[in-house]
C-alpha cells in the first residue's frame, strides 16, 4: 500500500489556521464572552445565562449561535451550488475570514453597551463559520482548527493504530494530528497574552488575524496550490 505523504504544505496551511483559530477563540471569550467558532461553548452559555436569569448574556451568545448557523448555512450553499469552483472558494473563505475581522474591528469602537457586543459578537460568528469552513475545503484529512476534543480522538486512534502496525507511515499520521494541536494551543498563549499584557485594548489585536490572513494564509494556500499539494 502506497504510503501518504507527510509535513506536506498542505499540514503547514492546517497548523497556520489553527494558529489563527486558537488566537481568535480566545481573544471572541475574553474579549467578548463567547466563542467565535466553539459553538459547544455558546450553546451552554446560552442555557445556563437563562437559567440563571441573565437574559441579556444569554440574547448575546444565542445571537452568536444563530448568526454562526446563518454564515454557515450560506458557505455550504455556496459550495453546493459552485462544486466545479472549489478552488475559488479557498480565496473566497480567506478573503470573507479577513472582511468578517475588519467588521468586528470597526464595531468595537463604539459605545459599550448591547449594541456594540450584539455587532462584534455577529462579525467574529461570520469569521468563525468561514474558518471551520475553510478547513472542511483546504484538507482531506480530518483536521480541525477549533474542535480539540475531536483532534484529540483522532491524535489518539492514529496512536493506537501505530502501537499495532508499527509503521513510519503511522507514527507520522498521529504527530501530525498533535503538531496541529499545538499550534492551536500556541495561538490561543499568543492571543491571552497580548490580550492581558500589551495594554494595546482590545481593538488592534483584530487586525493582527487580518495580516495573519494576508501575510501568511493567502500566501501560503497560493503556494499550495502551486505545488499540488
């Protein structure tokens, strides 16, 4: 059996959008109190702020789940509808990721309130539907950039699988799963201490995942698909 090629450019695109992806999570939940992509997150939020009474808490991030499942909904209607476009759509989600980054930089300038978070909370769901809709289209292996649990299932059956075959093929499959975890992990570090430490408020550290996408993820995706692979 033919093996599969491995640390291609195509894991350095995952690991890079899984940098982003650990940077914006965690800047959407201290700066915001939701979570950008992890819907899990919001969706507790959303019971337990009702429960205990928090309505406006719990308006907010069930605002955030909605706008997730529309922005969702409307890129994989997208993609249905342009299947013959795939490589089209790359650009499309990169270039949507850094308009959605722009939109919540801009509404963080006004005044704090409902309205405010209700804005950015809608901008950072529209970037989060497009990343996990970016990785879907950018990888044929089942990487996330955001969903530890299941990248962490597959880091571990890939395991498994290698203490059976014993293979380089197999060991290399599980390291990767783990190298794109890391990278995640390494985002979010990035993201919280900028976040506590740079005294810079919260607004600039958008613009940050808008010149990641621009310097780094566009790039690289040209270059991958350059390479053919």
């Amino acid at each position: 059996m033919k093996e599969r090629r491995h640390f291609t450019l195509s894991l350095l695109f995952a690991c890079s959008l899984a940098f982003l992806g650990g940077y914006m999570e965690v800047l959407s939940v201290k700066g915001f109190g939701v979570y950008c992509a992890m819907q899990t997150g919001n969706t507790i939020l959303t019971f337990t702020n009702l429960i205990d009474g928090k309505y406006g808490a719990a308006l907010i991030s069930a605002a955030t789940l909605l706008s997730f499942v529309l922005f969702s909904f409307l890129g994989e209607l997208w993609k249905v509808h342009h299947k013959s476009q795939r490589m089209h759509f790359s650009f499309l989600a990169l270039g949507s990721m850094s308009c959605a980054l722009v939109m919540a930089f801009g509404f963080s300038f006004l005044e704090e309130g409902s309205l405010r978070d209700y804005a950015v909370n809608i901008a950072l769901a529209a970037y989060g539907a497009t990343q996990v809709l970016a990785f879907e289209s950018f990888n044929d292996r089942p990487f996330v950039s955001t969903m530890m649990t299941v990248l962490l299932k597959n880091f571990t059956l890939h395991l498994a699988k290698a203490s059976k075959e014993r293979t380089k093929d197999s060991y290399l499959s599980a390291l990767e799963y783990l190298v794109v975890f890391i990278s995640f992990v390494l985002g979010g570090i990035l993201s919280y201490l900028l976040f506590r430490f740079a005294r810079l408020g919260i607004s600039p550290l958008f613009l940050f995942g808008v010149i990641y996408i621009l310097l780094i993820l566009i790039p690289l995706k040209r270059l991958e698909l350059g390479r053919g692979f």
